[in-house]
C-alpha cells in the first residue's frame, strides 16, 4: 500500500476522540483544527518542490503516555489552565503530520487501550515471527509510554524496541542512556538507562546531535490582511502564564513599565478570575492580565506588542518563537553560570549535561539580534539600554525559522521516516545521510565533536561514528597512533595526545557527540545541513 497525501481532516478528528471523560484531546483537536488550512497548503506545496508519491505507507502507534491516567501528571486536567503546552503542540504537530502523509495512524493514551491493542499482536516467541511480519512499523511515545509498554510486551519488547522513536523534549545524552556505563559512573536518572539508540530520541529543539530533532510547528494564524490592520503600541507583553513564574521580577518589569505598558496572560484559578493583579501579591499591580487566552488572542496580543519579555521559567518552549514570528522582540534571560543539572532543581533529574545559556537557547544560538536580545535580567543598566536600542528599531520585523514551519516539519518527517532505521544491523555502516555529505575532522584537545563539528560549520553525525572507529581513519586524519586500544567511554575514538595511545570506542552505544576530554582529540563525523532545516544535510531531502 501507499502513503498518499491526506487532506480531509474528519477522519483524524474521528481518532482523537477521547477514552474517557478526561477530554484528553481536546487541545490538541483544537490546535489541529485552528491551524489545518496551513498543513494542507504545506503538504501540497512540498509536494511540488520534491516527489512525495512512491511512499510505502507505515503502519504507526502513537502512544501518549504523558496524558494517561496513569502518568499522574493532569496533563489533561490542566490544558486549559495553565498547565504546560509545549509537549501537547508537538504530540499535535507530530500526529498531524504522520496523518496528511498518508501513514497509517492508531492513536492511544491510556494503558488499557494500548493493553487492548498489544494483545492483538502475535505471540512474541511465534516461531516465524519475524520483524517483517510485525504488525506495526514505527511506535511514537514518551517515556511514560515506554515504561506502560515495556510492561505489557515483556519478552517481546526486544523485538520491538527498534520500532520505538521516544518524544524527549529535553535530550537524552548517550553517558546517561546507556544503562551500565550510567549505573557505573552514577549518571542513572529515572528518564535514562533505555538502552535504545540515541537518535531515536525526538527533540523538540535541534540542541542534542546525538539525538533526532523532531520539532513542533510555530503557528502563524495571523498571515492575512488582518495582520496589517493592528498597529503595533508601546506595549510589552510578559511571558508568564503563571503567577510562579514571576517571583522576584519586579525590578526587572519596573523597568520595562517606565517605557512600555506591560500586559500578561497570566492564569488564574476561577476564585480571581480576570481582577487578578489586584488578588496577587507577586504580580505588580501595573500589569495588565488578560488571564490565559485563546491562540488567536494571544497573536493578536502578540501583533501589538514590540517586546515579549522572557522571566526566565518555563525553559525552551513554543511561545517566544510564536512572538518572534509575529514581530515582537523576544528579551530572552541569560544564565551565568548556565542551569545544569548538578546546579538546578529542573534539570537534576534530566539525562543530559547540556549547558543551558539562556531561558531559550534555540532563540539565543539560531536566531538572534535584532529579533532576540538575551540579556543579564539582573543588570537595570543592560535592561534598560536593551529596551531602548529595541524601542529605537523603526520596524519589526516578523522572523520564521524554516524548520519551524509546517512544510519544514512534513519535509524533516518525512525524511526521518523514510530513512531512518533503527532496526538494521549495527555494524553496518549507515546509508542516510549519504556519505557525501559526511567530513571527518580530527578535533583538538578537550573538545566535543558537536563543537568540532559547529565550528567548521557543520552538525555533528552519530550515525557515521562507526567510520570513525578505525586505526586506519585516525591515522588518515593524522593521528601518529602508536599502540591501538579499545575502551568504553564517550569519548572515543580519540587519540591521546600524552602517549599517542589511538583509542577504539569499545560499545557503539556510546558513540556520542558530547563527550570531551584533556589530551584527547577526537575523530569526528561532521555533515553539512541545510540553513533553517538543520536536521537533514542539503539535498538530503
Ligand atoms: N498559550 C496560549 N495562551 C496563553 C499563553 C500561551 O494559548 O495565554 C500557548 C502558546 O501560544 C504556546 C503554548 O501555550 O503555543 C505553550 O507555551 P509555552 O511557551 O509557555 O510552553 P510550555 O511551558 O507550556 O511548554
């Protein structure tokens, strides 16, 4: 059978019908409905860019585990109060885009369903059950999801666990997903030690090379003429939609008001309702709070405002790239020392050691002045000169990363799904992306390959690690090996600069694009990559 691009959008809605009472989808059938003219114009418009006929269609699990009872997390529960958003936009846009390719969808999220749904399938120790013969070819969930799913194909999960792609908004560095060597060198967290393949963690920004960046799409719902029509005042809007968020940030905002109106989207629980400022003691009284408002309320909010003013808290979510997009200047919190996990309660559990420069690292890294300004909040001189050099600006300019649209999201998908295979014999040297767009390069001391790599232009490539792991490439590179050795750790292979030791990474699950070392050089896989589509190398399409 083949994928052909669909456009009706009742049969999915006809998916996301909710299992119980909990109206676990009701935003996320919101946010597809509100934005699937976009989608369709998207997925007809890559189509004439570049042949999307010929696709096998794919047979797809969708597990949300985050909304299962089970979880706890009242994600449901809270999706219309202030609860977090950032993972139901992607869950949207991840649905939405495996749906208008074509795939074959089941969409669950309670055990019982997806207990239901497993015990249809053949018998794991079936004697000719081969991975072919499995009854689904790609699993999406989370690692709620994956525990749940563990639990209920015990014997068979070695089966499927190349099937699975995990949404890990956050990253999952190799140290900490792999079991052992976590355990061993005390990096075991409760989101780490699935022993899966790196890259079939799906970021929601493209910060972890080691990991695949999935993304979301940033919705734009404003593009016509309307947009023109609502002129742009001096006023600021505080991203904040809850009243935690904004302790100790009165210094800061009293600044912003001495030139900007300042307005909030702040929720509150029904008691305070829309008053809210005069019921709370940490929001100064000159704000002025919409409460939590529609998608469209909150663009049109957005259109008027010059400046979208970052807090500090929530870390990398959709919003301040929707502000960016709809023209608002982002003040995006800088973090000195960047939050980690050995000095933030956020990040203490996480598995992953990435430095956290900013509020939004993504805005800060890829984007930049003049759409984004990422400041010492701490600092009135610095806040106040920023405030003015962006008050200064004659025009605001609207700014959308490719990636971050949803052509750029079908087209990244797509590729992902057509391409990526966690199932092929390991030793064998990957296919996609094509080696022509691989560069070794032989880093210097103490440095990463995703620095290697970013410095030289290009993204470092787990997948073509194992071309790296040879005397023969070391030396080609220039290393002057003297003896050869094997071990397992991140690092490697690497020459050691001390005894000119060449080292073999030992456990291919630790190949890893973070990992660093005094008087190591490492030899690393680099690819090109196209701007504003990050995750595929050009003409990888
Ligand atoms: N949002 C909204 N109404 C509001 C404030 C935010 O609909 O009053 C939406 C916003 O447009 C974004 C989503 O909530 O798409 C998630 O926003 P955020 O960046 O705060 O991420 P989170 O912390 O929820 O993951």
């Amino acid at each position: 059978l083949m994928a052909n691009i669909t456009t009706n959008i009742e049969p999915l809605m006809q998916m996301l019908v909710d299992p119980n009472e909990r109206e676990s989808y009701a935003w996320i059938r919101m946010r597809i409905r509100r934005i699937w003219d976009r989608w369709t114009k998207a997925v007809n418009s890559l189509a004439a860019k570049q042949d999307l006929s010929g696709r096998r269609q794919k047979k797809i699990l969708v597990h949300l585990g985050l909304l299962s009872q089970q979880s706890g997390w009242k994600f449901a529960e809270n999706q219309f109060k202030g609860g977090p958003l950032g993972e139901l936009v992607q869950w949207s846009d991840l649905i939405t885009t495996l749906y208008i390719l074509g795939h074959k969808l089941t969409i669950t999220s309670e055990v019982d369903q997806l207990k239901n749904i497993l015990s249809k399938l053949p018998a794991a120790n079936s004697p000719c059950q081969s991975r072919k013969e499995l009854p689904v070819h790609i699993i999406y969930t989370d690692i709620v999801g994956l525990r749940q799913f563990k639990k209920f194909v015990k014997e068979g999960y070695g089966k499927f666990s190349c099937l699975l792609r995990i949404v890990d908004t956050f990253g999952t560095e190799p140290a900490f997903n792999h079991q052992q060597f976590a355990k061993k060198r005390k990096k075991s967290s409760s989101w780490g030690g699935q022993n899966l393949q790196p890259q079939q963690f799906f970021n929601m920004f493209p910060h972890s090379p080691d990991n695949s960046f999935m993304g979301f799409v940033v919705e734009q719902h404003l593009n016509d003429s309307l947009v023109n029509e609502i002129p742009r005042e001096n006023q600021a809007l505080v991203y904040g939609k809850n009243e935690y968020m904004w302790q100790a940030k009165t210094q800061y905002l009293d600044i912003i008001n001495k030139s900007l109106e300042v307005h909030a989207t702040v929720y509150m629980d029904e008691r305070s309702d829309k008053e809210t400022n005069t019921a709370s003691t940490i929001i100064p009284s000159y704000v002025i709070n919409h409460g939590f408002l529609n998608g469209e309320d909150l663009h049109t909010l957005l259109r008027q405002s010059k400046v979208f003013v970052g807090l500090g808290f929530p870390y990398e979510g959709p919003a301040p790239l929707e502000a960016i997009a709809n023209g608002a200047v982002f003040l995006n919190p800088k973090f000195n020392p960047p939050h980690n996990r050995n000095n933030n309660a956020f990040f203490k559990g996480k598995p992953t050691e990435r430095e956290v420069t900013s509020q939004h690292p993504y805005a800060e890294q890829f984007i930049g002045e003049p759409y984004v300004y990422t400041i010492d909040i701490g600092n009135e001189e610095q806040v106040r000169s920023t405030v003015q050099k962006i008050l200064d600006l004659d025009t605001f300019q609207a700014y959308m990363p490719y990636e971050f649209t949803e052509e750029g999201m079908i087209q990244r998908m797509n590729s992902y799904i057509e391409h990526q295979n966690f199932c092929q014999f390991q030793r064998q040297p990957s296919k996609w992306p094509p080696e022509k767009a691989i560069t070794l390069l032989f880093g210097e001391p103490n440095k990463s390959c995703k620095d290697v790599c970013w410095e030289k232009n290009f993204i470092c490539e787990p997948s073509h690690f194992l071309r790296t792991n040879s005397m023969e490439a070391l030396k080609q590179h220039g290393a002057p090996c003297s003896t050869e050795k094997v071990a397992l750790d991140i690092f490697y292979p690497a020459l050691d600069t001390r005894t000119n030791d060449c080292i073999l990474q030992q456990d291919e699950l630790l190949f890893s694009c973070v990992g660093k070392q005094e008087n190591l050089r490492r030899l690393c896989p680099c690819r090109n990559y196209i701007k504003g589509q990050i995750a595929l190398c050009q003409g990888c399409e």
